[in-house]
C-alpha cells in the first residue's frame, strides 16, 4: 500500500467538516417547491403553513398564533390542547429575527393582561432545540413562520438530538386542537376544578364571594361538630384526622372574607353612590325642565300649553316618558278606572274656592299675575281628567273684570276705567 497516496487524518477530518458545511448550505438554498413537496414521516412545512389556500398562506393547526393562544387560554382544556403545537416568537437580542419554537409544557405564574379585559397566568414553555424558555402569551407572534425559520428548527433539534413529530402524532396533535375549536371536546372533571380555582386567582371580581363565605362557613360548622363528637368519644383517631382539616377550612374562610372585603363590600358601596347621584341629577334635570315649561306658558300669554305633555327629561316619570299619543287620543273619563292611589281622585274633593281672594284684597304683582295666567291650562286639564260635566271652578278670584284680567296677562297698563289699590291699602 502506498502511503504517500493517502490523506493523512487531520485531512481526513478536515474534509469531512467541509461535505457537512457544503450540505447544510445546500439545505438552505433548497428551491421552496422542493421543500414543500418534500414528503416523509417527520414533520414538514406545509404541515405548519398551507401554501395552497386561496387568499395566500395559512396557518394550520398544528401552529399556534397569538390570537388563538389567547383564546384557548380561557378554556378548561388548554394544557392538553397546546402541548406539542408550534409557536413563532422573537430570538433573544435580535430584533428582526423570529424562531420557530415548540410548546413543550405550560405552567402557572402572575396574572397578567391579555386583550381587552381578558387575564391569564399561564406561561409557555417554548423549546428550540435543546434549551427551554418560558414566554408570556402575549410574547408570541401573530404571523406564519417562514422556511427558513423551520429549516433552522429541523436542523437545530437534529443537532441536538431531538426527534421531530411522527406523523401519527401530527395527525393527532391537529385533530385535537381542531376539535377544540369547533368547542366539541369535553373539559374532564379535574381540568373543571382546576380551572374553577384558577378564575378565582385570574378574575377575583368575577367570584360570587358571599356565596363562598356560606359554603365555607357551612363546611366549618360541619367539622367542629365532628370535631367535638370526637373529643366526646375520645376518638384520638377522629381527632388527628379532624383537626388539620378544621384549620384549614379556618384558614380558607379567613381568605374568603377578606376578597368578599376587597371585591364585594366596596363595589357594592360604589354601585349604591352611583345610582344616588343619577337619581339626584334626574330630580334636577327633570325640575329645571318644569320650570322652563312654565316660564313659557307665562311668556306665551296665551295659556294653551298642555300641562301633560310628555317633555325630553333623564328619569322616569309621568312627565318624562316619550309618547307619540295626542291628548284627545286617550281614553274618556268616564273609560278610564281610576286607582285608589292615584293622585287624580283628589281633584273630586278638592274646592279651590276656598283659596279665592277677592280682588280688591291683592295689587298687581307677577305672583298674582303667574295666578291668573296658569288658571286656563288648569282647568283645561282638570276638564280633560273629570269630564266637562264637573262643577265649575276656577283660580280666578270673583269680581275681576275682564279688562283688568286681560291687562295682567297682556303685561300693558291698565285702562283708566279699572280699579286698582295701592299696595298700603291691600295690606290694610
């Protein structure tokens, strides 16, 4: 054999490291239809991205973007569902550069913000190749990875000895989270539990904590008095077995009431000084609103306004209610079943002829003259609600003329036939 003919060793291994550098770069300068079209058991691209879909590339199943980690995270079943499926997030210290991840496990930690009102606390347990990091949901990306971002993560889990999904687990993990989007998989009785206590932990102002408090207290009452049948009997068994669990409903009462005192006691005050302050602003509103009505009738002169009629105010009230229904839309008086509580059947018995004065006994003043203009619409109302057959009754004191009335509605100076007193004589 001749020697001189051979590569010596550090030759040999030197070129054995060029064959796997000219490989590699081989694998990454691959034509995307070749790399597509690649078929085999492991894991490939189109698996992650539909490339054939009509608005452009997909995302399948198997990869997870934001919006839908965020939605699977409020479900009972979302640790079964995610583990296995693939996300895309941000590489450490690079900006522009994103690494196609696996989700590995998840787990619990701080409750942090989502979208909108929406909480969680759990964490992602991201894997690209051998290393593990935890990322907030919040972290991932929502776009489709690229080849290049999955060439890199088959390569990577290569090199570190990982084995990609088998088809059979591609099909499984797919089928999955497709049935959890469709909301045709049943949450087993632990994942209910579990994910009862968590919302406790993620949104404490959603619990009915009243409700806990009695179960609690319920529950603690229960074991004291086994507790104390115990101590009767002498039961040292019962005893040792009762006693860390009275304690600890203890405790768990104990907790209860103070996020009953955090998140009930406090909402229900703020609820209550809300309702009181719409309701003082309604009563303002609504009496600023009488008082421009009245202010207009007096202005008009005319006294035709109608007293009922249903004005834009805040609140509900008789007044207050839009109604498209006119005046003589409504029923008769003689139709209409007045209740025992209704304010209207105190016209039947009121006599304002006891409050008359004659007119001698009062000056013109604009109180006087708010008197007399508001007694038309008065008595138009009461005519419409008791019927044109009543007695007859007026605001208007006896012995008025009508040039004298016509002068204190018209605002104009009285004519010289009419009789008016001095102030000093009405008070006398």
């Amino acid at each position: 054999m001749d020697l001189s003919d051979a590569d010596s060793e550090p030759d040999q291994v030197r070129r054995r490291e060029n064959e796997k550098d000219l490989k590699k770069e081989a694998d990454e300068l691959k034509p995307d239809s070749d790399l597509m079209q690649e078929d085999g058991p492991d894991l490939r691209y189109m698996d992650l991205v539909n490339t054939n879909a009509p608005g452009g590339r997909i995302t399948t199943f198997l990869f997870m973007r934001r919006d839908s980690l965020i939605h699977l995270s409020q479900e009972p079943y979302f640790e079964r569902v995610v583990v296995g499926l693939f996300a895309r997030v941000k590489a450490p210290g690079r900006e522009d550069e994103y690494l196609l991840c696996r989700i590995a496990s998840v787990k619990k930690g701080s409750v942090y913000k989502l979208a909108g009102d929406q909480k969680t606390n759990w964490l992602l347990v991201l894997q690209h190749g051998g290393p593990k990091r935890s990322f907030q949901i919040f972290l991932t990306s929502g776009s489709h990875p690229t080849e290049a971002e999955y060439e890199r993560y088959r390569y990577v889990s290569n090199r570190d000895g990982l084995e990609l999904p088998r088809r059979d687990e591609i099909e499984r993990l797919t089928k999955q989270c497709k049935l959890a989007f469709e909301r045709k998989i049943t949450p087993t009785e632990e994942e209910e539990k579990s994910h009862i206590a968590n919302i406790e932990v993620v949104y404490p102002h959603r619990v009915n904590w009243t409700l806990k408090r009695t179960e609690a207290k319920t529950a603690l009452d229960i074991k004291r008095q086994d507790l104390r049948n115990a101590r009767e009997r002498n039961d040292e068994e019962a005893i040792e077995k009762l006693e860390p669990e009275v304690r600890d409903l203890e405790n768990r009462l104990s907790k209860i009431r103070q996020f009953e005192e955090k998140y009930v006691l406090k909402s229900t005050v703020r609820n209550t000084d809300v309702f009181q302050s719409l309701a003082k602003r309604n009563m303002q509103l609504n009496s600023t609103n009488e008082t421009w009505v009245s202010r207009q009738a007096r202005q008009s002169g005319t006294a035709k306004a109608n007293p009922f009629a249903r004005v834009d105010t805040t609140g509900q009230s008789y007044f207050s209610i839009k109604s498209e229904k006119k005046l003589h839309d409504a029923k008769t008086p003689g139709n209409r079943r007045i209740q025992g509580n209704d304010w209207r059947r105190h016209l039947s018995v009121w006599n304002p002829d006891s409050k008359r004065r004659r007119i001698s006994d009062k000056p013109v003043d604009p109180l006087y003259d708010a008197e007399i203009s508001c007694s038309h619409f008065i008595d138009q109302a009461a005519d419409t609600l008791l019927g044109s057959g009543r007695q007859k009754t007026s605001f208007v004191p006896p012995g008025v003329d009508a040039v004298y009335e016509q002068s204190v509605r018209s605002k104009k100076a009285p004519s010289e036939n009419a009789r008016i007193i001095s102030f000093e004589d009405w008070v006398r």
